[in-house]
C-alpha cells in the first residue's frame, strides 16, 4: 500500500511540474505591454502596446 502512495505521490508531483513549466513558456512567449523602443539602422522607434 505504501509504494502505492509513494507512485500516486510522485504521478502528482510530475503533472504539477508539467504544469508550472507548460504556464512558463506560455507566459514566456506571450509579448510584454508597455513601451516597446527600438534602435536600429532606420533610427529609434516607441511603440505603444
């Protein structure tokens, strides 16, 4: 019964960090709000998003 515990213990703990890391890289790709400025060849650029 306790290795039952300890694997239904350790599949919990697996779907959790699946979980976190999944919700990281969504917020990871998702594009920041605020000012986005630019410089480069054609000059400086802000833009509001």
């Amino acid at each position: 019964m306790t290795n039952r515990n300890a694997l239904y213990a350790l599949i919990g703990a697996l779907i959790v960090v699946v979980a976190v890391l999944g919700y990281s890289l969504y917020q990871a790709k998702q594009e920041p709000k605020g000012l986005n400025i630019n410089i480069g060849p054609g000059g400086v650029q802000v833009r509001d998003k």
